[in-house]
C-alpha cells in the first residue's frame, strides 16, 4: 500500500495519456480492494490510504492537463457529468 503512491506520481505515469489513466484507475482500484478484502488495515494504514487516493486525485488532474482538457474528462462529459 505505501508503494502505491508513488506509483501514482506524474514522473512515473505511462507516456500514452489511455495507458496513464488506466495506470491511475488500477492502482485505485488496488488500494480499495486491498482494504475490501482486509489485507489492509485502514486504522493502521490510514496515511497511506489517504495518500493513495490523494496521488490519485492529483495524477487524473495532471492527466487532464496532459491532455489539454479543463474542469471534468472527457468520459464524464460522455455520461452528462459536470
């Protein structure tokens, strides 16, 4: 769990924006499985699960840059978020 954060930061994301976002949205979904199925302790672990989501956050908004979109995805938009 404590790897995944720098897992997560923009000098270790993929070059090709797809592969980058998937990159992003596997190691989220890692973190939480790890927590799910209780291979993590969330009391014992709570900064690095906090930080995961927060590198997480912060990697789609650098991909967003990357890719030279502002506010919400393009994926949202598809699906009438905002």
């Amino acid at each position: 769990m404590s790897a995944l954060p720098g897992f997560l930061d923009p000098s270790w994301l993929l070059p090709e924006t797809g592969l980058a976002s998937a990159q992003v949205r596997i190691a989220s979904e890692l973190a939480a499985w790890l927590v799910a199925v209780r291979l993590v302790d969330r009391a014992e672990m709570a900064c690095s699960v906090i930080e995961v989501k927060v590198q997480a956050d912060r990697a789609r908004r650098h991909l967003g840059e990357r890719a030279g979109c502002s506010g919400s995805s393009s994926r949202s938009r598809a699906f009438g978020h905002r």
